[in-house]
C-alpha cells in the first residue's frame, strides 16, 4: 500500500531539486533546504530506519555508495522506499526503530560534503528489493505536515505541533507574541521531560541590519521566566529568515511561549514578522 509522502520539515524551502551538478558531469539525486543548523526534520511516511550514523564509517549504505553526505538517516517504507536524511547534526533515532510520518528523527546539519547548512533529503527504492531506482519527488507532490504525529506506544519520540500562522506590524521596541485567534498567549508545549522546540520567524520591510530578538518564555505555577533564545539580522532586502531549534526540560504544566522583540527598531518603520509553524517534540524517556 502507498503511504502518504510528506516533506522532510515544514516549511520546506527547496533550494535545489534534483538534476545534473557542474555541466552535467554527475547528477545530484537529493532535494536540498536551505536551513539553518539545528533545524528538527520529521519522518516523511511511516517506514523503519534502516541507517542511523556517519556515512564514513558505513561507506556503502544500503546498496549505495555513501557520498560525503556526514550524519545520514535512511528510513524505509514498507513498500521498500528509502529516504536519506543527509548533513544531520544530531540523530535521535536507532537502527531498527519504528517511526511515524511526522515523527522526529533529528536535527539538520552541515556535516559531510556541503557547501553550508542544509538538509540533503533523497527517495530511492531498496536496491536488495527493487533495484534502487531513483525517485523524484515532484510528481508525488508530498505534503505537508500540518497534523499532530501520532504518539504511539512504540515510539520512542512524541510529537506535538501546533499549525499557526501569525502574521503582524512590529514596531520598534514591541514584542509579539504567538497569540492564537482571540489573542491569548498560545501554548506551545505542555508535556513533561526534556523537549526540542523550533520556532520558524519570517520578517519583511525591515531595515538592512535591523535587529529582532526571539526569546522565549517558561510559564510555571503562574510565575514566568523569560529567556534569550537568539538575535536574528534582517539582510540586505530587509528580511529576516530564521529557524531556530532549543532544547528545555518542562514540567507537565509548564507553559512555553514564544515572542519576537524589535530590539533595535526597525528604521524602515512598521515591519511585518511571521512566527510560523512552531514545533515541540517531547522525548519519552529511553
Ligand atoms: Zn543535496
């Protein structure tokens, strides 16, 4: 049975689908995102994984010549389909471990041969099984992962995400909040343990080097703690792009908030920010 296809992590900024590399002398069978070291990736169907390391130690995975691509993750499908995750930074997934689409496996990277941070993604059928033909997956057209990971027993990762799309003027010295639809604080996550969190923030019409805060806050028997999380510079077109990934232990009612501060202003006047699609994911313990 086909499973669904989803793409590796949301949003999925493609800055290269497959095709041929230096004139055609090799082609690369990957779709890269550009993303920021540290961003979570998420299972892209249900499947099992079947390599969890460095390519340099493995040399040939799964029938196919490793090729610099540093921290890898393949997962197979149960019709045989693989997906490589290449250039992870961090790997929380084991050999032989069952996961659901949607289901974290690790941080992206630069590791192995990159020209920068990126998350190498490629499909190809199992070579023992069918010939480890490539796959290309535009005419799948893979979607995207809005829903909630389930969070079976058999996982060793559960995932919570919240779809949310804020999108609002930022004034100099303002902070924002990720509010949902009757501007209440929104909760990102409320389960206990040690848990990864993402926020994506998107910004435009700032100045060029205009400076915005992401920080975050832990709300706990009603007393909040405010914490720094990372600056972000708008570039030269006055966007701002960034993904950031963090790690925090909370408590079971923990309140987890996220926010954008214009630390610097915004010469440029009102500028409008995006806090999309913000992700926790709980890890159960081992
Ligand atoms: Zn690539």
């Amino acid at each position: 049975m086909m499973a669904d296809l989803y793409y590796p992590l949301d949003p999925a900024l493609v800055t290269e689908w497959p095709g041929p590399r230096d004139g055609g002398s090799w082609w690369h069978y990957g779709t890269d995102f550009g993303v920021p070291v540290d961003t979570a990736l998420r299972a892209c169907f249900d499947g099992e994984i079947v390599f969890a390391g460095g390519d340099g130690a493995a040399g040939v995975m799964n029938g196919v010549r490793a090729n610099g691509e540093g921290l890898t993750v393949d997962i197979r499908r149960d019709d045989g389909l693989i997906a490589r995750y290449g250039h992870m930074n961090r790997i929380d997934v084991r050999v032989g471990q069952r996961v659901k689409a949607g289901g974290y496996i690790g941080l992206s990277g630069n590791t192995g041969y990159t020209l920068g941070p990126h998350c190498h993604w490629e499909l190809r059928w199992d070579r023992a099984w069918s010939g480890g033909a490539w796959v290309d997956p535009r005419p799948l057209k893979p979607g995207r992962l809005r829903s909630p990971a389930t969070s079976k027993k058999e996982d060793a990762v559960k995932a919570f995400h919240y779809e949310h799309r804020e999108v609002r003027p930022i004034a100099p010295k303002q902070r924002l909040y990720l509010c949902d639809t009757r501007g209440k604080k929104r909760d990102l996550v409320a389960a206990a343990g040690p848990t990864v969190l993402s926020a994506h923030v998107y910004g435009e019409k700032f100045a060029p080097g205009d400076v915005i805060e992401i920080r975050y806050e832990v709300v706990r028997d009603g007393k909040s703690s405010p914490h720094y999380l990372d600056r972000v510079i708008a570039d030269k077109y006055g966007l701002i792009q960034a993904t950031r990934t963090f790690q925090r232990s909370v408590a079971a009612d923990d309140v987890v908030n996220l926010s954008v501060y214009a630390s610097q202003g915004n010469k440029g006047g009102l500028a409008r920010i995006t806090l999309l699609d913000s992700d926790a994911y709980t890890f159960a313990a081992a």
